[in-house]
C-alpha cells in the first residue's frame, strides 16, 4: 500500500513548503487536485519535481465530458508527464475507451483511474442522484472501468476488496477519504483507518487533512509509512 498526499493548501508558497520538509522520501506520491491546478498549473508540477524529481504526480481533476473531448484532455495531461490521473467512470464505457486508445498511441501513458461514487456521498445523497444502491453501482462503475481497460478505480476503502473480487486482483484501488489513525472526517462521509484499508487490499491511500493541517506534517507522515 502506498501513501498519496493531498496538496491542497491555499497558495503554492505552503504547498511547496510542505513538500520540502518531506523531500527525503523518494518515491512519494503527491495529489495535485483541482484548487492547486487551476491556481498553479503546470509550473507547480514542475516546482515539485524540482523538490525531488522521483516524486510522483497523481493529477485529480476528474475529467467528465464526451468522449473526443476526454481523449483530447487525456492526452494533454499524458504530455504534462505526470504518473497517474483519473476521469469519471458515470461517463461512460465508450468515453473511457476512446481515453484509453488515445493514450495507447502514447509512446509512455499515466496509469487512468475512474472515479466510482465520491468519498463525499451519503447512501441518502447517492440515492438522489443515481437512484441506485451506493454500493451496488461503486461495483458496476467499477466492472465497467474494468472493461474500458481502465488501470483502477478511485473508490471507498470499504468497496475495495470487492471491487477487486469484482475484477481482478491487479486492478488497483485508491482510497480518499482515509483518516489514518481516526482523526476528524471533516466533509468526508465514508471515512476509514489505515488498518481498514489494509484489510480490504487498497493499493493507494489518499491524506489530505490529517496531514497538512496537523500541527507536526513530518511525524504524522513518518507515522503514516511506519504503519503501512
Ligand atoms: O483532506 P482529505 O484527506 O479529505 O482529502 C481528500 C482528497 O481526495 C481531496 O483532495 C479530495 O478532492 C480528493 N478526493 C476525494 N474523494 C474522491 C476523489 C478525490 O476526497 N472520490
């Protein structure tokens, strides 16, 4: 299981100062979502790689759209040479398709990840917009990205094993949402532990809160890596 940080604080200067207290940890996966994107752009990615060059980029915006215009965005993002980015799965079959055969004529491609249900839903929520059981169609959505050629999903730690027994072993899991060690679920719904999520074979965990809002960032995070 791998640790993936949320950078989503309001200006780049306390991203960046984040990141360099944790530039001793090669490899790090770092979240770049939609606050820090449309603020920062792609000079932020390349400020990252520049605080140490085998961190990982995760881009989070959550592509939704027709497919042509998907693939276009797909393979955009392909060249901004980041690792990892993800698109919704309720867009469809044929749009994450057309994604995925875009991003195969890519020399090099990012792994792609279909958001399932947001962390954020309620069942209650859910149910007002898809008329369906949250965790029913977190599985259909998932069977679907499957289909598509998708490399994983982005989902709850609590779908994840099914969702893998759903698919296959290797199709990967990334769970926001996680409050490592029970800390406060702010707007989160479904929240989990870092032990709820090794239980149920997540690949990646998603902190944003729990760590840059706690008052020691370096600790919480070496707390984090020791646990996993
Ligand atoms: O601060 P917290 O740990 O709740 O941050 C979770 C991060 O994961 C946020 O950047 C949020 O946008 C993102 N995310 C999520 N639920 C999803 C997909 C992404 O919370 N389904």
């Amino acid at each position: 299981m791998k640790l993936c940080i949320a950078l989503d604080l309001p200006t780049i200067d306390e991203n960046l100062k984040l990141l360099n207290k944790l530039k001793e940890y090669d490899n790090l996966w770092i979240k770049v979502g939609f606050r820090s994107y449309i603020r920062d752009g792609k000079e932020f990615l390349e400020e990252i790689r520049k605080i140490n060059y085998t961190f990982k980029i995760f881009l989070d915006l959550k592509l939704y759209d027709i497919p042509n215009t998907m693939a276009d965005a797909a393979e955009e993002i392909a060249n901004l040479g980041v690792d990892m980015f993800n698109i919704h799965a309720s867009s469809g079959k044929v749009a994450m398709q057309t994604v995925m055969e875009r991003l195969s004529k890519l020399e090099k491609r990012p792994l792609v990840l279909a958001v399932t249900a947001l962390t954020s839903f309620s069942e209650e929520g859910f149910q007002d917009i898809y008329n369906d059981n949250l965790n029913k169609k977190t599985i259909d959505f998932a069977k679907l990205s499957y289909e598509a050629g998708l490399d994983g999903v982005v989902c709850s730690a609590y779908e994840s094993q099914g969702i893998k027994d759903a698919t296959n072993c290797n199709f990967l899991t990334l769970t926001p949402g996680i409050r490592p060690f029970g800390e406060d679920s702010n707007d989160q719904k479904r929240v989990a532990t870092i032990d709820l999520a090794k239980d149920n074979s997540v690949d990646f965990i998603v902190v944003g809160r729990p760590i840059y809002k706690s008052s020691e960032p370096l600790l919480k995070v070496k707390n984090i890596l020791e646990a996993l």
